[in-house]
C-alpha cells in the first residue's frame, strides 16, 4: 500500500535536489544556471499543483474494471519511468543548438525541461490516485497507523539519499587512500 511512497519520493527526491541542478549547470551558462533551473521548477511545479488533483479526482470518479486507482497508479508509474530515462538521456542531446527564434537555447536543455514536465504530469496522475488508497482500503480505526507508515515511506528515501551520498563520499576517500 504504502511502498509506491517510496519509489515515488526516490525518485523525486533524488531528481529535484541533486540531479537537476547539476544538468542545468552542464547545459547552459555557468552565469545562467538558477535563472534555467528556475523555469524548470516554477513550470513543473506548476504542472503539479494542477495535475495531481484532477487526477484524484478522476480516479474518485472512476468506474474501470480494474478498479478506480489502479489503471491510474499503473498508467503513471509507467510513464514516470519512461520520462526519468529521457531525463537520463538529456546529456547525448550536448552541443545541438537550436537555429532561429531560440538561438543559444540548447537543445539539451529542452529535452531535459520536456523530461521534467512529463515527469511531473506522470508521477501526480499516479500520485493523485494513491492518495486515495488509504481511505479506501484501510478501516477507519487503523487509518491513523496506515498514515503514520505512509509518512515513513515518504520520510525514508530522503534517509537513503543522505546515507548514499555520505557514503559515497567515504568510499571516494577511501579509493584516494588506497592509491596514495
């Protein structure tokens, strides 16, 4: 029930503070990187404040056979893959720019912003839907426990992430000790 929470806050979690920033700074000029990565945020979050609701709220109104969150939470796990490999893949774009009305602009960067965006639409329509899972399935009395373990799952990847990080950062030092 709870661990969609998990891949989903991952993802995010890792995406938004750690990998963003650093592409923006490959793709555009090191004197423009905030003002690049600020159009990606403003405009995903954007895409999120309208998405994941209406996607709760189609999924409230659902009547598929499959159940009413399924095909929703299936449908946009799916295409949050598909986008976080056009996101991985933004890098081959480097060096292509764009002739015309958006000279400078590269074409890296684009890609990226439109990786972004379907990834915001992706992971809301299947996030919406999520939401509604423990009013639907958990009884009343234990609502308050389902709750607490959502948190948890949310609260956990920002913990795998600083550990992987810590720990990265050791392993790096213990690789410069071992050559020296």
């Amino acid at each position: 029930l709870n661990l969609f929470w998990f891949g989903s806050n991952l993802a995010t979690g890792t995406l938004t503070p750690l990998l963003l920033p650093y592409l923006v700074a490959l793709f555009v000029p090191v004197e423009q990187k905030n003002t690049y990565f600020s159009y990606i945020r403003v405009s995903s979050l954007a895409v999120a404040m309208f998405v994941q609701p209406a996607a709760g709220m189609l999924s409230d109104r659902s009547t598929s056979p499959m159940g009413r969150r399924r095909p929703y939470m299936l449908g946009g796990m799916a295409a949050t893959l598909l986008c976080l490999g056009v996101i991985g893949i933004s890098p081959l774009f480097m060096g292509s720019t764009l002739k015309g009305p958006l000279p400078g602009i590269l074409v890296a960067y684009l890609v990226l912003w439109a990786g972004v965006m379907l990834f915001q639409f992706s992971n809301n329509v299947a996030s919406g839907s999520a939401l509604g899972l423990i009013p639907d399935l958990v009884p009343n009395d234990q609502r308050g426990v389902a709750s607490g373990v959502k948190a948890l799952m949310e609260f956990l990847p920002a913990l795998v992430i600083a550990i992987g990080i810590l720990g990265s950062g050791w392993l790096v030092d213990q690789e410069w000790a071992t050559l020296y």
